[in-house]
C-alpha cells in the first residue's frame, strides 16, 4: 500500500507505536534477506555514500528510509568494516529534520580532516509549494561514531544557471585545497557536473561547470565522482533520460564514467573518450568510490534503481548494495574486479572443484548447488554455439548466463528467475564480447548475481528473487562441445 506523503516525510521517531516491530516481524519472514551484501535493518536503502577510512575502519553510509520501500525522509545510516567484507551495523549517522535538512538528508561522501571524519551532504528541503531548495550541508563525526552538524549550510545557494535539482557533493583533498563535485541541471534541462573548491570544508568557491564534450545528455546527472587513475582522469556519474540504444542503456537511469586526461582544475576543461555505461545488469546505479589506505580506488553501488517496485517491497523492505570493487584502467576501459578481501568470505577455502566437457548438453556435478556462494568457471569453446550456466535454478526457475557464439555476445536472461519483477525495462542484458576463453566469477547471494566477465572487462549485478529450493548448478553446450572448469565456495 502506498504512503501518503505526510506518511512519507515521518521522521523514525514519528513511527506509530508497533510499526517497526510489524516491518521486523515481515523482514524475518523474508526468503530473500541477503547473506553477505549490506542490506537495510528495515525499509529503503539506496545510494552509498560517505566511503571512507578512518580510525582504522573502512566507513560506509547509505541512504535510509527506515519506515517503508518507497523513497521518503532519507537518514544516512552507518556501517563499518576492518576488511571491506565483514560489516557491522553502526546505526543512524545524519538524522534529517534541522531546517536545512527538512525533507531528508541526501547523498554526499566524506573525507578526514583534524581527526574528525567530515561527511558533505545535500540537505533537502521543501516549502509550503512543495518546492525543492537543496543545501550543502557539513557534520562532524568523531571516533565515538558522535555526529555534530553545523547549523549553517556551506554551500547556501544554487548558482544561477541551475535549477533546484543541485545534489550529492563528493570531495577530494588536492594538494593543499578540498574540491567538491556536484551533480546538477542546467535551466534549459540538461544534466552536468559543477566543481567548487575550499580550504576549509566551511567556505566554498563556486567555480563553474566541468566542461565536457557531452552539453545535452540526459536532463540530470546524479552522484558525480571524480579520481584519478592510472595517469588518467575518471569523472563517474549516473545520468537520467538516456535513450536506450542497442544493447545499451537498458535500464530505466544509467551509471557510466567519462574516461579522459585529468581534468585541469583551473580551466575545469575535461577531455574524455565516450561515456561508457559500468555494469551491464538490471540493478547497478549511484556508484561511490574511495581510496584505500593501500592506494586502491574501491567503489560500491547501490543495487537497485529508483522509481522500480521489487518484490521484497511487501516484506518491508528493498535494496541492497554491491559487494566493493576494485577499479583499474585498461586500454580505452575501467576494469572492476571484486576486492581481494572477499576471499575472506569463503567458508570452504579449498573449494569444490569440477571439469567437465559438454556436447549438446546440459548437467549437474555433484556438490554444485546453492543459495549463497563465489563461483569461478573457465569455459573452453570447442564448437558450441551457446555455452554457459544455469543457476538458481528448479524445475520451474533459472537465471541464466551463457555466451552466444554465433553473435558473439554474453547474455544474462532473467526471465525465469523467479518472484516477476517489472518486465517494461526487459529480461535479458547483454553485451559484446569476443574470446574464445569465457571466465566468469559469480558472487551469488539469496536474491543477487554478481558476475565479472573474464577479470572484470564486462560486469552485470542483479537482483533475483528466486524461491528458497531453487538451488540447482548447471552447465550446458548446445551446437558442438565446450570444455568446463569450474571451482566453487560456500559463502
Ligand atoms: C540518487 C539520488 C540522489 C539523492 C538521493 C536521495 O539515487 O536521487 O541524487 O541525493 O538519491 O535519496
């Protein structure tokens, strides 16, 4: 049932008494709470943000709407890790409310300064017109996870040339001097990026626009981030209304990076290769990224996407986030490979191994089965025409991964994967990619599939929601034979 929108704009302490128990008592009920993926204690997650480390710990906020599934009053919740992979719930980080954060306190990141972690975020607001006035606003966290917010907004206003729609700031320290991306639209519709810097994290200067080759492309971009690696400028971003093309773009909002030089600071001119979409999956959007104490840059997501229904919605709650990733540049491409950390996750270090060659065939191996687990399959194409795996699978569901030779294309069909999810967005993802070695990497949880495709070139993350005895392994070659090496951990 949906909210109203006063039900909507609730803080937590506005529950009615029992409403959180009752949205407890469904989520224990749920067969599709997640194993190892961070997941919200009750109601909506969506973006990551505040990625950081800090006192020893890798700190990770996300958007929280604790009393339902729809987007509503939107608190940062906290979670910390020693090693990217065992996460502990922390609880309520920022609480909306103040008067320049009325209506939920959106997106931003974090970054330490002084021993205090500072977390940069939108306050959003409305007015009596139901009016959006967005603010950059600043807390402090100390080592005791205490959150202190300044009273005044540092960034007050929205430069003229922007609408309202002026969100989540991701700070950087450069030299001596913090800079701060922000996603917004222009007045005539289109999405970009501005960049402001501070010395102080208090005071900013508005500098202008990132001045990218890309003027009219989409008519907001969310959730800008922008690093630096390998020699080479990266500005990722989550653009709205693009149109689909080809395999390309399918999901109802993209999330992409423009790879280039470094952007000059001075003149903000970024000279960048196409947008590149990073995931080629249903569930992938508002991507953050941090930089680890060890030089890694590591970037999470938000494993959904907005305005969608997902079947865990009437078990009172929806979403999770991605497991990290590593980022690299190779040629023309951003690589993602799954931190090494996860190896810390496996329950079985040894690992279940199976080779097997297929012709015109599908089977099972022994001991191949499950609901929550990393598998890693070599496929050797001796002729086949379709190779691949069925997973999740029963009688009656599957979610499929298989490589189509003849088109030379890597498809993921989620057509029978179980609970129906919207259909308007379709149920098959693919992409082009040419090889004659297939490796794919498979993190598998209750309701997701992580795959990286031959270490990382191509990636699809989605949620599935299959039913709990739905855990059949099979490999299968149709059209001529194909070898199979494959080794699998319980998670
Ligand atoms: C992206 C987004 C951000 C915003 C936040 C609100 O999913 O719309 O632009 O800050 O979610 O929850």
């Amino acid at each position: 049932m949906k909210m109203t929108r006063a039900q909507l704009y609730r803080r937590i302490d506005q529950a009615e008494p029992g409403e959180l128990a009752k949205l407890e008592k469904q989520i224990a009920a749920c067969p599709w709470r997640q194993g190892y993926h961070i997941q919200p204690v009750t109601g909506l997650l969506n973006d990551p943000n505040g990625f950081s480390y800090y006192e020893g710990y890798y700190h990770l906020f996300y958007q929280w709407f604790p009393l339902g599934t729809e987007h509503g009053m939107k608190y940062w919740y906290h979670t910390r890790s020693r090693n990217l992979v065992h996460w502990e719930n922390i609880g309520i980080a920022i609480e909306p409310g103040s008067p320049y954060d009325s209506h939920g306190a959106y997106s931003g990141s974090a970054v330490e300064k002084d021993g205090r972690l500072n977390l940069i975020y939108t306050g959003n607001t409305r007015d009596e017109n139901w009016i959006r006035h967005p603010y950059q606003c600043l807390a402090v966290m100390d080592e005791q996870h205490v959150v202190t917010k300044y009273e005044q907004p540092v960034i007050p206003e929205v430069p003229p040339g922007y609408t309202e729609h002026f969100r989540d700031p991701k700070v950087w320290l450069h030299g001596d001097a913090y800079y701060c991306v922000i996603g917004a639209q222009r007045t005539n519709e289109t999405g970009c990026t501005v960049l402001y810097r501070s010395a102080d994290l208090k005071h900013w200067q508005f500098l202008g626009e990132i001045i990218t080759a890309l003027p009219s492309f989409g008519y907001m971009w969310e959730c800008p981030d922008y690093m630096e690696l390998d020699g080479l400028g990266v500005l990722i971003f989550s653009p709205q209304g693009i149109q689909a093309a080809g395999d390309q773009f399918q999901n109802i909002y993209q999330s992409g990076y423009l790879l280039g030089e470094p952007l000059n600071l001075e003149t903000r001119a970024f000279n960048h290769i196409p947008f590149q979409e990073l995931d080629r999956g249903f569930d992938f959007y508002a991507p953050q990224t941090m930089h680890s104490p060890d030089g890694r840059r590591i970037l999470v997501a938000w494993m959904g996407l907005p305005d969608l229904v997902y079947p865990t919605d009437d078990s009172g709650w929806a979403h999770c986030l991605t497991i990290p990733r590593e980022l690299s540049v190779q040629g023309n491409k951003l690589i993602q490979r799954p931190v090494a950390e996860m190896e810390q996750l496996r329950r079985d270090k040894q690992g279940i191994e199976a080779k097997l060659t297929l012709n015109d065939e599908c089977k099972t191996v022994v001991n191949f089965h499950g609901i929550t687990y990393e598998l890693e399959c070599e496929i050797n194409l001796k002729g086949a025409e379709h190779a691949g795996i069925e997973f999740r699978a029963s009688a009656t569901e599957k979610t499929v991964i298989q490589y189509d030779c003849l088109q030379h294309k890597l498809k993921l069909d989620r057509s029978q994967s179980g609970a129906a999810l919207s259909e308007a967005n379709g149920t098959i993802r693919q992409c082009a990619l040419e090889a004659d070695v297939i490796k794919l990497r498979m993190f598998v949880d209750s309701s997701s599939v992580e795959l990286f495709v031959n270490d990382g070139q191509e990636v699809f993350t989605s949620r599935i929601f299959p039913s709990r005895d739905s855990i059949a392994i099979r490999f299968f070659a149709y059209g001529g034979s194909a070898d199979f090496t494959a080794m699998k951990w319980n998670y």
